[in-house]
C-alpha cells in the first residue's frame, strides 16, 4: 500500500527527514575533494576542511595536526548529528536509528570484552569505543572477570542481549574466538534490522531491504574472502552468513564451498546485481574489491535519497558520513605519508 | 486510526457498507431494498439538514485538507531549514497554497450559505424543489470539501518535497512549484464544479 | 664484550612508538604479552610524559630477552640523552620514522655518529 | 726524557738479549695488529657504508609499510586498531642470534624469523578489511626483517667501533711506547756495555804498563845481575839475552793471549 505513509509520515518524522536530508548538503562534493588532493601539508587541509560542515570542529584543533585528530573530530561531527536526531526521534525511527548503532555497539562490546580479559583499563577501553555504539551501562561491562559474569550482569540489560542468548552458548562465550564471535553477533543483528524493516513496511521495508541485501552479502563475501587459509571451516564459515540477502540461500552454499577468489567470484556472478561489479575486476585480483563495493554502497545509499518519506535516508546518511570520513582519512594519510598519487585510489565520491 | 494499509481492512469496508444498506432497506422483509420505504426516509428528512451538512463539510473538509497540506510540508520545511535556512521565506509559497485551498473551502462555504432560503414545510412534507435544493447544497458542499481535501494533501506532499529539493538545489524549487501548482489547480476544479452545482438552486417553483 | 649469551629460542623485539606505528608492528606479530602482563611496547600519545618512556626504555633496555629496541624518532627526541647514553651492542637501538613524520636522516643519533665518521675518515 | 723512555734494568748481555728478544715480539705483534686494524678498518667502511644506505632504505620500506596499514585501516574501519591491540598474545616475529667472527672480533649477529603455526591475528577482520589486514601484516614482516637486518649492521658498528679503537690503541701504544722503549734501552745496554769496555780497556792498557815498567826495572836490575853474574860465573848462562819487547820482534803465537794482547793492534775498536 505505497503512497499511504505520505499522508502519515510526517506526522512523526517529517522534522527529522528535513534535518537529515538537509545535511546532504554539508557533504564533500567532487569540488572539494579536488581541492583536498592538492593540499601539500595536514594544515592545508584543516584549513580546506574548515570551509565545509566540519569547520567548527576543527578550527580550534592546535598544529601540529594529525590525521588521527581530524578523523576524530570529523567522526565527533557525525556523532553529534546523530544523537541531535535521535533525542527528536519517536518511537519507530527511534528504534531504527538504534538498530542502526547496533553494529557499532556489537564492536565496542566485543571490544570491552576483550579489554577486560586482557585487564585493561576500563577509561581507557571507554576512550576507545566508538560514540555511535554508546549505551548507558557500557561502563559496567568492565565489571565482570569472565564471561558468563557478563552476560548475566550485564548484557542481559543491553539491547544486544538476544542476540548473545539465541547464538551463543556460555562455552562459546569462553572459548570462541573474538572475530568468530563479533560476526556472529552481527549476523544475528542483520536477521533482526532485516526483520525490523520489513515489519515497518511500506517504503522504508523496500529501500532497507535493498541496502541490508547488499550488506549482508558483501559481510558475506568479506567473510569467505579472509577465511581462505584460515582454521575456520566450511560449516563455522556458512553459520555467519546471514538469511537473507540476494545470495540468499544458493549463493550461500556456493560461497561456503568457495577455496579460491575465481570460486567466490563464479559464485557471486551469478546474481545479476554483483556480476557488474565483479566485471571490473581483472580476473584473480581483489585488492580492489572493497573500493568497488564501497562505490557500490555510495550508490545505493545516494539512490535512497530519490525517495522520500522512508527511513533509509537516515541509515544512508549514516553510511554517507562514514564513507567522508573515510575519504578524508585516506586523502590526509596520503597527504601526511606523500603518497599524493595514490588519492585518487581510495577516495569515493559520494554526490 | 484506521490502518488503510492493512489488506484486512479493504476486506471489511464492503462488508460494512453492504450491510449497513441493509439495515437501511430493511422496511419490508419481502424486497431486498424496499424503494418505498426509502422514499418516505429520504422525503422525510429535512433539506436544511443536507445544505447545513453540505455547508459544513465544504469548509470543514477543505480545512482538514488545508491544515494536513501544511503540516505535511511545515515539518519538512522546518527541519530542511535548520541547516538551510534561505529556504523558508522562498517554501512559505507552498504553505500559501495549502491556506488557498482553505481559503476556497471558506468562499464555497459562504456561497452555498447564501443560497440558503426559508420555505415551509406542507404537511410535514417539503417540496421536490426544496428536497432538490438541499441536496445540490449538500452535493456542492461535499464535492468541493473533498476536492479540497485531496488537493490540500497532494499541495502538502509536493510542498514538502519542494522545500527538501530546494535546499539541495535551489534551480529545483520553480520547476517543483510548477507540479504544486497544478496540484493546487485540483482543488479549483471542485470549487467550480460546486459553485455551478449551486448555482440553479431554487428553493420554491 | 658483545659475546652476550643468546638464548635460543629467540629473542623479542621492543617497540617505543605512537600508536598507528605500533598496530602496524603487533598486527606483524612483534608484540607480546607474558604471564606477569608485561608488554613489549608502549604506546606514545600526548599524554605520555617522557620520564614514563624513559623508564620503559630502560627497562627494555635491561631485559635480557630483547634483542632489538625500536624506538620512533619523535620519541626518541624526548629523550635523546638517554639513547646517546646506551652504549652496548645489545640490546640494538634503532630509529624508525613514525607514521606523521617522514624520516629524517639527521637526527638519528646513530647515522649523525656514522656519518661523522665516515666523513672523517 | 731519555731515563724515562726506557725501562730500568741492569745493562747486562743477558738482559740485552732478553730485550732483543722483546722487541722482535714487539715488532712482530705490532705487525699483526696493524693488520687486525686494516682488517677491521676495512669492514667498518664496507659497514658504514651499508648502514647509510640500509637507513635511506628504511625510510622508503616504512613509508611502504604506513601506507599498506593506511589501507587497511580503510577497508577495515578506524576502530581495527583497538581489535589488533587487544589481540596481542605471545610474540609470533622474534629474533635469532649467533655470533660473527671479523678478525678475532665477534659481533652478533640476529636474524628474524616467523613462529609456524595459527595466530589469533588470522582472523582479525573477518568481516571486513581481512585482506588489506594480511597484506599489510607481510608488509610489515618485510620492515621488520629489514630493521633485524639493520640491527645486525648496527651492532656490528658499535662492536667494530669498539674492537677498531682497543686495537688502534695497541698498535699505537706498540707503535710509539713500547717499541721505542725498548729500543732506547737496547741501545742504553749496549752504550753502557762499551763503557764498561773501554774502562776495562784502559785499565788492563794500565796494569801492562805497569807490568812493563816493572819488567823493564827488573830488566835492568837482570841486566845489572848478569852483568854482575858474568862476571862471576859466565859459562853458566845458556838463555839468550831478552831483547826488547814481543811486538818488535816479529810474529809470534800468542802464548799467553789476553784481551790486551789479542786487540793491541786495532785500538780504534
């Protein structure tokens, strides 16, 4: 039933999609990246920088400036604007706005589990944790000596409590290792966005539904990609694909298989969507592989915003604001190493 | 409110209209609809009745049509205008076009309220001219309400995708204004339609 | 002099840099953490004072299973004096340029002694 | 300055010949260190030179090595940095030593090598950025063979540097102390020798002179005896007469051959 959440949507989330579609504006056009790669020294750029959105945070950063400190400053612009929505959103876009942080948050907890086995200190971990992933009991997860403790203690009361209860055992949670663990976690996360997304329905099921496809196929691909020639087997690998998604369950099967990168990508070709990509890549080269599905991600993401009244805008911008801030990192890394020929390699431009 | 999205419902609103003209027809078991029986109903109702309703829903209608375009396009306008504030003064012409539509409801509403004259009722019963009367009023009154109502909406979703397209790109917003104004067109083509429907009222022979 | 006994099972290298140049290094496998928790890095951001990067140099310096110190240049410019002061042939202290500033031949202690030298000779 | 540069010894022809046999040792050792010292020289140029060029060389290698963990910082997020550091376990890249011989010097010598076997580093970035990760881990092992291999050169330097400076010592303390010491005293021994000789020279020229003027007196006093004698009793004397001294008289086998007698004729000496 399209073209009914027209009539209702603003209602609830008319302001925040002004605020946020409005912000596309803030973002780096070709122009500016063009006068980002001529800079000689990280200076040069702050000052650039200092022209667009991210002016105010950096204008006040001391010299010498690092790369570090620009990513970070520019990473705290993103985080504000979030939270700015998030406290004016309302009951569902709030729920989808954190579903879209849970993939943060799956990363800071795997990060303060890690820290606190190694008996790190807890400030010290907080300082690391991505903003985005925040939650009000993060800091107790240091409590707990091992991991049955927290769960009990803690996870329970987070939002990512299901997902450790349905996927992980408490053998598990003492002996599996970390990477197998965070992807778990994020394929359990998939299934439950995906889930979320279809349940809202309308416009916001159809373009969420695209993006999470072509997400969780690409954690799919990644996954088979970098366990080739690692200790994880053929059935462990297939348990962290997620159910759904255009490889969705053949591809899936195919990719389980796959021992080489002409196996994955024979696999991957034969979903109309990817054979384009993959036509790109020279055979037996993947080196390019994550800028091309970055492109990939930046069109669908820039395609969500041809439609209007959905939620997607809002988890676009969020992808947007990354991939920028991934530019800028990449652009100021090579300005900082003087590798300016290698720029154009890793930047992706978004409009 | 109901959830017109849900299949279930467009199951049921058939059901619910068909017996509710049932329940309507329902003067003699031996007819379906039992057309005499409805005579009497309809002829017994007074025809100020139907041009009050008829006043009423023009304006009323065409308000709610107004107020929803404006919302609609208000939130976006407000929230594109946090970070693009040239916007406002420029997107403002949307919100008018959502007011004209009221504007249209409350001009209709005065004309079909002119149109309203005192006749007395003989033996209870008014006269086909004033039966005929109340229903145009009514007809024109529902006519232009609706109208407006839809056209208040479509104002008000294209408004606020004008105010969002402009404040990406300025060259946008005349070319959106062109579509919101053939939108604001629709509501036009009720209010003369119910203009000329009331226009041969007579209320006596 | 220099005929230090060398245990066989391999020695460690030390790493004294900021953090990008260290994640490099652990991600090679150099880092390592024993029973006791003791590391064989230290981390150098703006908050670390160079009295702490000069215990943990020392320290290094005294442990029997370190072979080679690799130390960043911007460190090792805070405390210079103690590098000019280590003499020994082992552990090996050696300057490697950090990630934010590109290398510089002239301020290694070691190159400007080699060069020095050199050019006398 | 001349009591001070040679050793204190009593100048005897022993002592002189235990010196001779000193400062053919000295000269010899001497001359084995210097060849030590060209030796170790030449290493320390061929090192200097090396470690120039692997210094130049590693500015360029690391610069290879950021970049390669800049791009697996893209493709793996910002935050791969925190999983790296709390992965860290026991060390996989260690050092290996053995020791160098470079004429008599050792210099260790390390080597880096790879434990076999699963890291936990393996997995890191599974999700994403796995690939860039592990190129940007070999990137890394090549800059850490590198820095050994500087280390290695580095430590040869320190120890040569130091080998070179004991062994310059030595040579120049032989070269300019020792050696000459122990010539001033050779040459000390032997002047003081000939003094000795040419005072027991003069005293044995002395004591035959003596003993010649007391032959000559009892010459005489035979003279005036015989003379006397002749006269008494002239058919007992069978001995010719004593004429004069030796020398004047020709050739003869040196019956008693004393030292006066054997370098009578060369006084020079």
């Amino acid at each position: 039933m399209y073209g009914f959440e027209m009539m209702s949507f603003n209602i609830k989330d008319g302001f925040l999609e002004g605020v946020v579609r409005s912000h596309r504006t803030g973002m780096l056009t070709v122009a500016d990246y063009n006068n980002l790669s001529q800079c000689e020294t990280l200076e040069d750029i702050k000052l650039n920088l200092t022209a667009t959105d991210y002016g105010p945070y950096l204008v006040n950063e001391a010299s010498p400036i690092y790369t570090a400190t620009i990513v970070d400053r520019c990473t705290q612009k993103l985080v504000n604007d979030w939270n700015y929505m998030r406290t004016q959103a309302d009951e569902n876009l709030a729920m989808f706005m954190d579903y879209c942080t849970y993939g943060h948050m799956i990363d800071n907890v795997v990060l303060i589990v890690t820290g606190t086995l190694h008996e790190r200190d807890v400030q010290e971990l907080l300082d690391k944790c991505h903003p985005l992933g925040m939650f009000d009991s993060i800091a107790t997860l240091a409590v707990a000596q091992n991991m049955r403790e927290l769960y009990r203690l803690v996870l329970v009361d987070t939002p990512l409590a299901p997902y450790f209860s349905e996927n992980l055992t408490h053998e598990d949670l003492d002996e599996m290792n970390i990477e197998i663990m965070r992807n778990t976690l994020y394929k359990a996360y998939l299934d439950d966005f995906a889930a979320f997304c279809q349940k809202l329905g309308s416009t916001t099921a159809e373009i969420m539904g695209d993006m999470l496809a072509f997400e969780t196929d690409r954690r799919a691909l990644n996954i088979t990609l970098n366990s080739i020639g690692t200790e994880l087997t053929r059935d462990d690998r297939k348990k962290l694909y997620s159910n759904f998604g255009l490889l969705y369950p053949h591809g899936h099967n195919e990719l389980a298989m796959a021992e080489d990168f002409d196996q994955i990508r024979s696999a991957m070709e034969k979903v109309p969507a990817y054979s384009g990509i993959f036509s790109k890549l020279g055979y037996g080269e993947s080196q390019m592989l994550d800028k091309l599905l970055y492109e990939e991600e930046v069109k669908k993401c820039v395609d969500c915003y041809e439609q209007q009244f959905h939620y997607g805008v809002f988890y676009a911008y969020m992808k947007l604001r990354e991939q920028e801030i991934r530019n800028i990192m990449w652009v100021s890394e090579c300005v900082a190493q003087d590798q300016k020929g290698r720029i154009a390699d890793g930047i992706v431009y978004l409009f | 409110m109901v959830d017109l999205t849900r299949p279930i419902v467009w199951f049921y609103l058939p059901v619910t209209i068909t017996w509710i003209c049932f329940v309507i027809s329902v003067g003699n078991p031996q007819y379906f609809i039992d057309y005499n029986w409805l005579w009497l109903l309809f002829r017994s109702m007074s025809p100020y009745f139907w041009s009050a309703l008829g006043v009423a829903l023009a304006v009323g209608m065409s308000i709610l049509g107004a107020a929803w375009g404006i919302f609609i396009t208000g939130s976006s306008l407000v929230g594109a205008a946090i970070r693009v504030p040239r916007i406002t003064s420029k997107n403002l012409i949307s919100v008018i076009f959502c007011e004209a539509v009221a504007i249209y409801g409350v001009i209709v509403a005065i004309i079909l309220q002119t149109k309203i004259e005192r006749v007395d009722p003989v033996d209870g019963v008014y006269d086909k001219y004033a039966l005929a009367a109340g229903y145009s009023i009514f007809g024109s009154g529902v006519t232009c309400g609706f109208a407006n109502l839809v056209c208040g909406m479509c104002v008000g979703i294209v408004g606020s995708s004008c105010a969002l397209s402009d404040a990406q790109n300025s060259t946008l917003f005349v070319k959106i204004l062109v579509v919101e104004i053939f939108g604001s067109a629709l509501g036009l083509f009720g209010v003369i339609i119910g203009i000329i429907m009331s226009g041969g009222v007579k209320w006596a022979a | 002099m220099a005929a230090q006994v060398m245990n066989n099972e391999g020695m460690l290298l030390a790493v004294l840099a900021d953090e990008d140049t260290i994640t490099g290094f652990l991600l090679a496998g150099v880092g390592n953490v024993d029973l006791r928790k003791k590391r064989n890095y230290l981390v150098v951001d703006s908050k670390t004072s160079a009295r702490q990067i000069e215990q943990a140099f020392k320290e290094f310096a005294a442990r029997d299973d370190i072979a080679v110190i690799l130390i960043s240049q911007q460190v090792a410019g805070q405390i210079r004096n103690v590098i000019e002061a280590h003499n020994r042939p082992i552990p090996a202290v050696l300057e490697i340029p950090s990630k934010d500033c590109p290398y510089d031949p002239n301020q290694d202690s070691l190159l400007t002694r080699v060069k020095h030298i050199a050019g006398f000779n | 300055m001349s009591s001070q540069n040679r050793l204190v010894v009593v100048p005897t022809v022993t002592v002189l010949t235990v010196m001779k046999a000193r400062l053919i040792g000295a000269t010899k050792g001497h001359a084995l260190l210097k060849k030590k010292a060209d030796a170790l020289t030449m290493r320390f140029r061929q090192l200097l030179k090396e470690i120039i060029d692997a210094k130049e060389n590693l500015g360029s290698t690391m610069k290879g090595s950021f970049f390669a963990y800049t791009e697996a910082q893209y493709a793996a997020g910002e935050n791969i940095k925190h999983t790296i550091m709390d992965n860290v376990d026991t060390a996989v890249v260690k050092v290996r030593g053995d020791l160098d011989n470079v004429a008599g010097v050792k210099i260790p010598r390390f080597e880096s090598f790879v434990l076999p076997g699963e890291t936990k580093m393996d997995l890191t970035g599974l999700g994403r950025g796995g690939q860039q990760l592990q190129s940007c881990r070999k990137a890394y092992l090549s800059a850490v063979e590198l820095l050994v291999q500087l280390a290695n050169l580095q430590t040869a330097f320190l120890t040569l540097d130091e080998a070179l400076k004991v062994t310059n010592r030595r040579v120049n303390a032989l070269e300019n102390v020792v050696k000459p010491k122990l010539e001033n005293t050779i040459s000390y021994i032997k002047a003081e020798l000939d003094e000795l000789e040419r005072e027991e020279f003069f005293r044995l020229k002395k004591v035959q002179k003596n003993k010649q003027k007391k032959q000559m007196a009892q010459m005489a006093e035979d003279a005036a005896a015989a003379a006397a004698g002749e006269k008494a009793e002239a058919g007992d004397l069978k001995m010719p007469p004593f004429n004069g001294p030796q020398g004047q008289q020709g050739v003869q086998p040196p019956t008693n051959s004393s030292l006066l007698n054997y370098k009578e004729d060369d006084l020079l000496f």
